[in-house]
C-alpha cells in the first residue's frame, strides 16, 4: 500500500520525524516497506505491506494508527468526523449468517468536480476522478477500507421501511451503483441510498470475486476489512454533505444479525516479564511502560488490585486473543532490540528418572549378548484391547503381548533369508481388566535358529539348545544384579498374569516361569512353537516375554555388591551323590540342602544329573558340589564329614514324608 507522507502529517503530529525513521520503526514492528520514493508533485511515498494477521492495517488510517502507537504520537483522525444520530437494532434472525448494515437516506445530491485535494488523493493510486460522489465512495475506501454502495432511490420499486425487520430484507435487495463504472448515469438532484453492508470475512471475499471492479480499483476492494465502519460512515456523509450541497439525513439505521460478546484477556504483569527477560540496562519494564502501551494501541485497562484486565478492540481481536499476544505487544512497540538477546545461564542441570538409566542398561546387556532391538507398532488386529474409533481394519486393537510380533518377524526372516534374526523388543502392552485398562511395560526377545554354537573350534557348529538359552538369560539377569528363580510350568500360576496369553506360543513341557524375589511371576521362557506358528524351520527357536516394571522398581541399595578380603585357610571342596524321585525338581532339592545353616558353607552348585534306565525313571541322581570354608581356622575332615551327613539325611527325610 502507497502511503504519501504529505497525507499522513495532516493525520499524525511528525514534528522532527523523518521519513527514514518511520520506515525503520515500522521494520522493527514486523512490516515489510519494499521501497521509499518521490511521485511527481515532490511528495514521498512509503511502500507498506501489512501482514497476514493484521487486515486492520490495510487502510490509511490502519497504518496511521500503528505509527501514532509505535512513536506515540497524537492523531487527528477524530476531527473529520460529526455527531451522526444512529439507531441500532438487533435483529435475531440467523447467528450463523453474520451481516450488518448502516444505511440512510440523503436527497438533492448536487454533482460537480471534486476539488483538487481529493483528485490528488485519488491519483496516488491510479484512480482517474469522475465526480464529486463517485471521487468520495472511492476515497473512503482509500483511507477507512470500507466499501460504502451508493443507490438510486428512483430505481426501487419500494420506500425504505421503518421496521427494522423489514429494513433488512430492504438492504439486501439494494442494487448498488457500480461507482467504479466510469459509464454508469449520474445526475444532478438524485436522491441516493447510502449503505455500508458488513458481512463475514468469507462473504466479503466472495462478493469481491463476483463484483466488476476495474483494474485500477480491484487491489482496493479487496482489501475491505470492516473495522472502522462507523468512523468511515461518519466520514462518508460529512464529505457528502459538504461536497454535493445537501443536508444531513435525519436518521441513520444500524441493523446486525449478531452481536458476540468480548471478554477481556487477563494480564499478568509478572509472567510477561519473565517471557520477556530485562531490558539491556538489566532492569524490567516498568508497569505503567506497559499501561502507556496499551493505551496507545487503543487498548482498555481495567483494573482491580492486583489484577489486570485488557480490553482488546474489535479489529484486533483476530491477532490478539492471549495473554502472550498482549507480551508480544509490549516488546513489538517498545522494541524488539530493546531486550537482552542472551538465555539466561543456569546451573541445575536437568534428572532422567531411575527408570530411564534402567531402561538403557537392558539395552546394552541385549546388544552385547548380540541381540538386535527392534520396534513393532502397539496397533493390530487380533488383539482384545478394541479401540473405538479405529484408523483401519488392521489397527482396530491394542497389543496384549509382544513375544508374537516377534515371532511373526522370525518367520519372515526365515522365509526370505533362509536366516534367524536374534532380536528383543521393549515396548507397551495394554490389558483390559474388569473396570479398567492396564498398560505395563514388557521386554520380550527370540535366540536361537542358528548353527552357531562350537565347543572345541574343530568341531561343527550346532544350533542353541534349551540350556544355553536359558543362560543367556540368566546372564541378562545377573548383569542386571537380579536374583530370578525358575519353576515348571503350570497353568494355574499365570492364570492371573497378564502373561497368560503369552503360553500358547510355546512348547507345553519345554517353558518355564521366571520369579522375582518378591515371589510372584515375571516372565515366561521357552521354545515356541514351530507347526502353529508357521515357522518354516527345523532348529529350535527360544523365546521370552518379562515384565519390566519389577525390574525398574528394583532397590539399587540392596543389590549393591559387597567386598571382603579372601580367607588365610585353604577351602574344601566334595562331591556328593544325591538320589531322588524323578518328579522332583533341583529347585526343591536346593531349598531342602540350603535349609541346613553352617557358616562354613561357601556354595552348593548342581554339576550332573544322571537317570538309570533299568530303574525305569522312578529316581534320579543329583551331583553337587559343595564348597566348605572357614575364615578363622583350618577345616577338620570331621566337620565336613558331619555336614554331608546332615545333607545325606535331610533328602532321605524329605523322600520318606
């Protein structure tokens, strides 16, 4: 937009202002001003582009404003306008259907030549002058960015009504007269309709699509904003009425569909200061700094003790509706390069939870043992967790487990690359209880599939069996300073587990239960199955799914390690043979042996288990080998002999109950 200086001094006190610290000031503020130039009548003029959010600046006296509250300078916007007696009606017809209308009634319009300020007005932008009241609509337009429509009174088929209900259906069938149509008929004593229709921002543009503007005049039009309606109007008929040689109309209607309610934005004093930061000179913004800000922006302050309220006009309300709107004010006109431009520097530096270094220390076990982590989505298809309101077909539920991603990511493997993957994944489950849904962090991985395990390096490598399996997560368990122990599977133990749903991928008699200290289930080991799983291989495959949580709400204090110095006294190591039912697992057995308290005893530790055939698997042969001790004195064959003698006889007990 063109802005002649000449026009803006007669609207602005610029005393001592040049136009060069107008154009910086209004850089500063966030416009663009493309270039300053002088037109043929030695006048300069500064090339304004406004922003997107602010359509309040696209008339003169928008920008007029904006420079009077960034150099707080007075205006003499007010002197062009008159006491007009308006009479405003609300019409509750359709809120959703947002229009207004001012209009009145002016007879015996007098044509002629505008005068020569208004036809100099006019040709800063190209507007060729046509008459007194075509020259005034456009002028209006110009510096209010308000479309005002002229109609002939003659060429109604009705009087305007008194009604305000029949007033409006009047306004809307009002044909304008196309005061851009250098061809349209004017003539001396006309009696003429003056109406500033307002209308929704959607509207407004649709009428500018569809309305024959000229070329010269299109740019203008479009920019019709409705901010200023009653000062444009109020304008309108002072020049009418000046130029054309009339009189004032008797009345002037202002009719609307709607009215919304404004309510003001609470300010808080302290908090914009602390967006803000200080000031170069290390010190805040006073408060009543920020009060004369608001008020220069045309802004209304209430206030009542310690809380502020601001009151924001209409045409800014599209830009400013938060408190950090009213912040970004303050700094816009006081200056940006006012503010100290360094983050302040703190020392505290900021805590990861327990949880997260937990997290991160599974990880780094799983990829030193050689697992490769790996990421599933939480959405599926097959899952009993339904969303309501789902994406696809194919992510309508939440995942219950994540052993069988896993597997079915095996099984692609597989298939392409004839190659097992060994992988874990941690990620979140989701269960649904009676009253509501569970979300519980799970670690789950496959080894195992691969012909890569030697004993001797001459020798052909075999796949992973179930041992070496179950130590490598064993090795995971003790790296993490946790103790596990292990039982038999059955189904009564994860009945009310929320690792229930986990056991039908594996082998019903080759999985295993893995308990925390606190005695209840953490996690299912096994080897999955191949037939129901669809798993096109013929070497064993082991899989496990864990329950984080206990495992990141484990004492870090109590699994600390303890040093000691090594005992002076040479240790005594036996083997002893233990022969038990068959039914009997090795975890019973160590309870039992373990129940015998002797400080002498260092470790008992399983080595072989051997069952006689012939015996036709009712008893089976336990080796252990127990380590014995002493930190005071030697160790006398009678007291290791004695304590073997309590072992021997605590089994023999055991199988006689």
């Amino acid at each position: 937009m063109n802005i002649s200086w000449n026009w803006l001094r007669e609207l602005l006190d610029l005393t001592d202002i040049a136009p060069t610290e107008v154009y910086h000031q209004l850089t500063l503020a966030g416009f663009e001003l493309e270039s300053i130039s002088k037109n043929s009548v030695n006048d300069i003029i500064l090339d304004v582009s406004a922003t997107t959010n602010r359509s309040d600046t696209t008339s003169f006296v928008g920008i007029a404003k904006e420079i009077s509250s960034i150099l707080q300078r007075k205006t003499t916007i007010s002197q062009a306008q008159i006491n007009l007696p308006i009479s405003k009606h609300w019409i509750g017809i359709n809120n959703l259907y947002q229009e207004e209308y001012i209009v009145s009634n002016i007879n015996n319009i007098q044509l002629k030549q505008s005068p020569y300020w208004l036809q100099q007005r006019l040709a800063l932008y190209n507007i060729q002058s046509i008459n007194n009241l075509h020259d005034i609509i456009n002028f209006i337009q110009i510096k209010w960015s308000e479309n005002i429509q002229i109609s002939d009174i003659n060429q109604t088929s009705d009087n305007m009504p008194l009604d305000p209900s029949n007033l409006i259906q009047y306004c809307r069938a009002i044909n304008p007269l196309k005061n851009t149509d250098t061809t349209q008929k004017y003539y001396n004593g006309m009696n003429i309709i003056v109406q500033l229709p307002i209308y929704a921002t959607h509207i407004q543009e649709n009428i500018h699509e569809t309305y024959p503007y000229q070329e010269q005049t299109r740019c203008l039009y479009k920019n019709t904003s409705n901010h200023h309606a009653i000062e444009a109007y109020s304008e309108a008929i002072l020049l009418i009425t000046q130029l054309c040689n009339t009189k004032s109309p008797e009345q002037i209607t202002h009719l609307s569909t709607y009215h919304k309610l404004i309510h003001p934005i609470y300010f808080d004093y302290d908090k914009s200061y602390q967006i803000l930061g200080p000031i170069k000179d290390q010190d805040l913004i006073p408060a009543n700094t920020a009060d004369t800000i608001f008020h220069n922006l045309y802004f209304i302050h209430h206030s009542e003790k310690n809380i502020s309220y601001i009151e924001i006009p209409h045409y800014r309300l599209q830009d400013v509706n938060r408190d950090i709107d009213l912040a970004e004010e303050i700094s816009r006109i006081y200056g940006f390069n006012q503010f100290t431009d360094k983050i302040p520097t703190y020392t505290l530096r900021g805590r990861q939870k327990t949880s997260k270094y937990r997290l991160d220390q599974i990880r780094s076990i799983c990829r030193s043992m050689g697992l490769h982590e790996v990421i599933h989505s939480s959405l599926g298809e097959a899952y009993n967790t339904k969303l309501y309101n789902p994406l696809s077909i194919e992510d309508n539920s939440l995942r219950n487990n994540l052993i069988s991603k896993l597997i079915q990511r095996a099984t692609y493997n597989i298939k392409q690359i004839k190659h097992s993957l060994e992988m874990f994944e941690i990620g979140r489950v989701f269960m649904q209880k009676s009253k509501y849904y569970a979300e519980t962090i799970h670690m789950a991985g496959i080894l195992g599939g691969n012909e890569t395990i030697r004993s001797t390096w001459d020798t052909k490598p075999t796949h992973l069996n179930w041992f070496q399996a179950k130590g490598d997560l064993e090795e995971l368990f003790e790296r993490l300073n946790i103790n596990i122990r292990w039982e038999k599977y059955e189904e009564k133990k994860l009945q009310s587990s929320i690792l229930a749903n986990t056991q039908k991928y594996f082998k019903l008699t080759q999985h295993a239960i893995i308990y925390s200290g606190s005695h209840k289930p953490i996690g299912v080991f096994g080897e999955i199955k191949n037939t129901d799983n669809n798993l096109y291989t013929t070497r064993p495959l082991y899989g496990f799914e864990i329950i984080i949580e206990p495992l990141l709400k484990t004492n870090l204090h109590n699994s600390s390690k303890q040093f000691a110095t090594y005992t002076k006294y040479p240790s005594i190591t036996r083997d002893i043979k233990i022969e038990v039912p068959h039914c009997w697992t090795v975890n019973k057995v160590l309870e039992d042996l373990r129940s015998i308290k002797n400080h002498i005893i260092e470790s008992i530790e399983l080595f072989d288990v051997y069952t006689d055939v012939n015996a036709q698997h009712k008893f089976k042969s336990l080796g252990f080998r127990i380590t014995y001790s002493n930190p005071d004195s030697t160790l006398t064959t009678q007291e290791v002999n004695s304590i073997e003698q309590q072992f021997r006889d605590i089994c023999i007990s055991q199988q006689q109950y």
